[in-house]
C-alpha cells in the first residue's frame, strides 16, 4: 500500500540558509500535519492543512510557512534556519472521516544546520 | 491546550498484559484521546483512539476514566515487536491539532 513519501530523507544547510521540506500524502487524503521531533524530544505539532487550507497552527515559528497545493501534497518552508531547528520532521496525511482517528506518518526528513 | 502525562518507561514480560497509564486532567469536553507508538528511527503508528468510551481494536484497549482525567492503554500480551515508545496524545476538539505527551518508553523482556 502506498504510504506517506517526504522529501528529502536528509538534508544538510548552514546557518541563516533556507530549506525547503517536501510531503506526499497518501493518495485520496485530503489533510496533512507537519511535526518537528528534536534529538530526544517529543513530536512537537506545527502546521496542519485541510483540503489545500490551512487549519490549525502549533508550535511552528515565524519563519517557517507552509502551504498544501492542488494535488494535496505539501511543503514546509523553511528561513534563517537556526542551529535550534536540526531535527526530524514528519508529516502524516489522514482522509476525510479519517481525520478523527488514523494519521499516517512519513519516514520523516532529518534537517542538521551546521 | 491541555497536556498529558506518562511515565518515562516501563517493562514487561513477553506475552503478559501490559498496562499503560496517562493523565490528562486539564482535558476538554471536545478533547479525543489518541495512542501512537513510535519505533526508532520511524514515524509514529496509530494504536487507538477514543472520547468517553473504551475502546477495543486488534491492536490494545482503551480505558477511559469516568471522569476523562486520566486513561490507560492496554496491550493485552506484550511482544518484543511492542518495544517503542508509546505517546499519549490529544486531539484538540474541533481541531486538527495534536498535542503529543512526553511518551512511555515500553521495554519488552524476552
């Protein structure tokens, strides 16, 4: 069964780059959920989107936005990267009348800032 | 929001029940009560989830307090394929936000 692809697997940036995360959900689901998950943290929920709309913010900071497109997949863009902001980030999808109940995880991206 | 609490880690003996607890006191009327557990290096999996009433699926139980405060994942004979670190989590009603717990790190003894 096709799952959840994120894009890229790792990514190295340095300080003050840009990097730009990119989620494929699962085909027919209509919502996607970013999470940051630092070394030894909990998943931290930032951004979720519904049918190409932006639904519910977390923790996420000023400088990362992130917008789901016409095919539903979604990308998390992030600026001024931080050396607080290495970590794994995941994105899940869920279906419509799914949304209650079974997120579907990525393998997550692992961002380090150098 | 409200938040949950789980123990750090716990153990258990391969195919005994394993019971998992978390508070959630500050829980709202709206709030759903989610179980994920994560393996390393991996994304979270679904367990369970539930509002008021337990909740049985082929994968555990959940145990629902009278009064929401609190409840109690159930894996009803542990595996050494349960090892992972499971997250109380709560859906805020009305919400696609999901507010993780600081998670119970389950080791499986053989």
């Amino acid at each position: 069964a096709a799952g959840v692809i994120q894009s890229p697997r790792h990514l190295i940036k340095e300080k003050r780059e840009t990097a730009t995360l990119k989620c494929y959900p699962i085909p027919r689901h209509d919502t996607v959920y970013w999470y940051q998950q630092g070394p030894g943290q909990d998943p931290q929920f930032l951004i979720s989107f519904y049918e190409k709309m932006q639904s519910d913010k977390g923790s996420i900071p000023d400088r990362f936005s992130a917008q789901q497109f016409s095919d539903y997949h979604s990308e998390l863009n992030m600026s001024s990267l931080e050396l607080g902001d290495s970590a794994l980030y995941f994105c899940a999808s869920s279906a419509l009348g799914q949304a209650l109940n079974e997120q579907f995880f990525g393998p997550g991206t692992r961002l380090t800032v150098l | 929001d409200a938040k949950t609490t789980q123990p750090n880690s716990m153990e258990s003996n391969e195919e005994e029940p394993v019971h998992l607890p978390c508070n959630h006191s500050t829980i709202s009327g709206t709030d759903y009560i989610h179980w994920y557990r994560q393996l390393p290096s991996q994304g979270p999996e679904y367990v369970i989830h539930g509002l008021t009433s337990n909740v049985n699926n082929r994968m555990a139980s959940l145990a629902i307090a009278e009064d929401r405060k609190s409840s109690t994942l159930i894996l009803h004979r542990a595996t050494l394929r349960d090892a992972a670190v499971y997250y109380c989590i709560l859906r805020v009603g009305g919400t696609y936000k999901y507010i993780f717990g600081t998670g119970t790190r389950l080791k499986v003894l053989a």
